[in-house]
C-alpha cells in the first residue's frame, strides 16, 4: 500500500463470495509476496515485509509467499549467480513451509 518502492504489494487478489446466508456477499482477500530465489530478503522477506508490513497494516488478513525459483547457467549477472540460495528446490520448499 502506497507509492515507495517496497511499501506496496505485489499483487492483492479481491474476490466475492456468498456468505453464511444466501443474501449475505463478502469480499475476501489475499496478499501475494513475489520474491526470486536471488533476492538477498528472500529468508527474511516473508515475515518482515509480508506479515509484519502487508498484512498488519491491512485490512486484508491473509497472504501467499510466492517464490520463483530460478537458474541458468547463461545468466550473465554474476552478483545474481552469487546471491543464490544453497539449497535445491525441495529443501526450499521444506524451508518455507516451516
């Protein structure tokens, strides 16, 4: 929320849904984080910019963690290289999940 790089959400997803009742519309929400596995928040990001940032300060209460996880040995930016994690995809997910 808002216009500073960083201090906005990714993508936030609105949608209706019947209620209890069959009168009843509500609108729910969900609050999705992106982050490549390069990224040098990644282990952090989750907790401080999704659930301390997105959703305190929102009304929306829930959120998704999306994390692309990406390499190619023709990259040519060797900082990104550098920067990615040492675990393969499945501990990635283990990770996370936890």
């Amino acid at each position: 929320m808002g216009g500073i790089k960083g201090q906005r959400t990714d993508i936030q997803v609105n949608a209706v849904a019947s209620g209890i009742s069959k009168d009843e519309i509500q609108e729910i929400s969900v609050v999705i984080e992106l982050k490549g596995n390069w990224h040098p928040e990644l282990n952090k990001a989750m907790e401080t910019q999704l659930v301390n940032r997105y959703l305190n300060d929102n009304t929306c209460r829930h959120g998704l963690y999306l994390v692309g996880w990406f390499y190619s040995d023709d990259w040519k930016d060797e900082n990104r290289k550098r920067t990615l994690p040492k675990i393969n995809l499945n501990e990635a997910r283990d990770k996370f999940d936890k």
